[in-house]
C-alpha cells in the first residue's frame, strides 16, 4: 500500500492534497496517509467529497488515515450537481462551476442558462418573490438572480466558502460560510436588502428555518451543537447538543420535532423546538442527510459511507428497515407526494428508487456517473437527477421506473 506524508503541508493544503491522493488510487485499491491533526473541518470535507476511510491515532499523536479509491471526488467535479423545482413545474440546476441554468419541466427543455458564479455549489428558490439564491464557494459569496431568467440581482460577500442557502417562508435568506464558522442573513425590503453576519460555531453545515419565522436552526458539525438564531434580530438564543458531527436537519411535518444526523458518531438525534434532546439511536457510519415523508411517519436517513438508508418510526425512532444504495449516496429526496424516494449514488452510475411507505426499491435506474441530488415536477410524475462527472441532467420517470431523457447545457 502507497504511503504519503502531509504532516508537514500547511492545514489549508491537507484536504486538497489528500483529495489528489484519493482520485490517483485506482478503484478498490488504498493509501495510507500520516498527517498532523486530523480536525473536524477535515472530517467534514472528506465526507462531502465522498473519500471513504479509516482514522486512528498514532502513539506519538500524529494521525494515520487509510483512504479507499473509488471514483473522482465530488468536490473536484465541476458538473451539473444540485437541483431544485418550482410550484409552476420550472426547475433549475448549477454546476459546482460558473454556470446556472433554468429547465422548462413540462418540456424536458433548458429555457436558460448564464456564468453567475466562481464555483456555484447549491441554490434555494424564493418563488414567490421570483428570486433564486446561489451559494459561491470559490467566490465567498451569496449570489441572488431573478429566477425567470438568471439575470443578477444582489451578491453578498461571505467567508468561509458558503455553499447551501435556505430561504424561510418569509423569503429570509441564509447561508453558513463552513471555513469561517458564520451564518450570512439576508432581509429583503422594500428599499433593498440588509444582511448580518453572525459567528455560530465550528464547522456550520446546513441551516434549517423554522415555519414560523422566529428562528434559524445552524448544525455546528465542529461543536457538535445546533445554535438557534433569531431572524427577527440575527441574535443568537440558544446552543443544543445533539451528538458528534451534525449535518443537516429535518423538521416533521406537524413542527414539533427536529431530526439531526450526526456524521461523525453515525446516529440519528431527535429533538424538541426547544433544544431538548428527545432520542438518539445509531443509524450507520457517515450518517449526514435525513429526511421526513410527507406524511410524518417514517424519517429516512442516508448513511453515507455504509452505502444504505435507514429508516426510522418518526415517532418512537424505531428502526424498521435498512435498504442498499448504490455507492456513496450523496442525494436523498422525497417526492413532493412521498410516493417516491430517491438515493443516488456518486461513485457509480445508477439510482434507486423506493417507496416511500414501504421501501420496497421500485427502480434501479442507469443515470449517469456522479449522480448527487434530484427534484421533482409538482405532481411527482418525474424527477430530474444531476449527475456532476457525466455533466447532465438525468430526467427519470417515476412511473415506469426508467430514464426518459438526458438534458445538457449548451
């Protein structure tokens, strides 16, 4: 096994060095790799990147990871990632590279297309207001364009590499700059927009607003706390321990209950809007994404570097089923119905689709290498898949269980 020495390489180098390391290896094969410290901002960014491997402490302090070959990192691709629709059955997508785009769903066509960012990584629609919000990791900004046609309207700076905003109900934006430990908010008005930037913690991952508007919830993967933020003042009113390595959150349905994943100790917290912990049970290593059906019965939570969803009695966080991904499920979406749910797989070409009741797999779908994050038309007929090292759009029908259409940029 190849060995490598990046004790020595400046902290903001490791992760790059161990990435070009990790795509060098072939498929199946490993690295050992020594290095100085091992920090939850490492952790964190091997885990979005989707190198898989092993960590220990050696004896005189150092660390030693064991990095597993698998296929070309998600953060080193630069195509077509997420993907998010709208309620008139528009859907918009972006590169992890310059551009954005605007598919008209009901045609299977794109309607637009336009260089808004550095390295665009995730987007958030306000659809009432016609606004859409692109995080700019590259470019340490917040990038706000008219939906209809990409048309730049704001861009705000924010450190730390921002890259997944939400907009509340009340078209409040936010987005957390990971590097630097901060939550931007953005009020709109009527003479234009004011912005706070609020210090959270250690390694903010994906904030979750609350339906009444009172606050923001920002998982604090480094502190392993999720910090609630008011947005009427940007002030922060509380910090909540919910386990080691928090990622992204899920509200039930009915507001009363919280769901975090926790990355780094593989389990799945459960709490009250008002901090109190009500459950935590494992869920399997690299647990990051977990999602509620519609209906509020059952929370699906995607375990990364298992390869599986598991699935949870929302009430009582029973487990009652673990279903098989293909590798390195980076996207988990429900269908607006909760009919459908689909798990991509990065590291390979193919997509599963489940019941969302039962989950029973319904399909196994060849869509493209690099596959990461899916949205749906409103009626939940078909879901449009990005697919970042293929560099398309896979459009899959949730019907028949088949890919109908490719759809790239011009």
């Amino acid at each position: 096994m190849e060995e490598l020495d990046l004790r020595a390489t400046p902290s903001g180098e490791v992760l790059r060095g161990i990435i070009a390391a990790y795509e060098r290896i072939p498929r199946g094969e490993r690295i050992a790799i020594a290095l100085a410290a091992y920090s939850p901002g490492l952790r964190m960014g091997l885990i979005e990147a989707g190198a898989k491997h092993e960590a220990e402490r050696t004896p005189g302090g150092d660390w030693r990871l064991v990095v597993h070959g698998a296929s070309r990192s998600l953060s080193t691709a630069p195509g077509l990632h997420h993907i998010v629709a709208g309620p008139d059955g528009s859907v918009w997508t972006c590169e992890r590279a310059r551009r954005a785009a605007r598919i008209d769903g009901a045609a299977r066509q794109v309607a637009a297309v336009r260089e808004v960012a550095q390295a665009a990584s995730h987007m958030a629609l306000d659809a009432a207001a016609g606004r859409l919000y692109v995080g700019d990791a590259r470019g340490n900004a917040l990038i706000c364009l008219r939906a209809s046609d990409l048309e730049p309207l704001e861009r705000w700076d924010v450190p730390g590499s921002p890259q997944l905003p939400i907009v509340s109900e009340e078209g409040i934006a936010c987005v957390t700059g990971g590097g630097a430990g901060v939550l931007a908010i953005v009020w709109p008005g009527r003479n234009g927009f004011r912005t706070k930037l609020v210090e959270v913690g250690a390694g903010p991952h994906d904030p979750l607003a609350m339906p009444d508007g009172s606050a923001v919830l920002v998982p604090c993967a480094g502190d392993g706390v999720i910090v609630r933020v008011s947005l009427a003042d940007g002030a922060v009113s509380g910090r909540f321990p919910v386990g080691d390595g928090p990622a992204h959150l899920a509200l039930h349905p009915d507001g009363t209950r919280i769901y975090a994943a926790n990355s780094f100790d593989g389990t799945l917290a459960c709490l009250s809007p008002d901090g109190d912990v009500l459950g935590r049970v494992w869920s399997g290593n690299w647990a990051h994404v977990p999602k509620v059906t519609p209906d509020g019965k059952l929370v699906y939570v995607a375990n990364f570097y298992d390869d599986t969803l598991a699935v949870f009695d929302a009430q009582t966080l029973e487990r009652v089923a673990e279903l098989k991904t293909d590798p390195y499920p980076h996207g988990l979406d429900i269908s607006p119905d909760g009919t459908s749910v689909v798990a991509t797989g990065f590291c390979g070409d193919h997509a599963r689709v489940f019941d969302g009741a039962t989950g029973r797999e319904r399909a196994h779908i060849a869509v493209g290498e690099g596959s990461a994050h899916t949205a749906f038309l409103p009626d939940g007929s078909a879901g449009f898949v990005g697919c970042s090292i293929s560099d398309h759009i896979a459009v899959i029908d949730l019907g028949t269980g088949e890919r109908s259409g490719v759809l790239r940029l011009a």
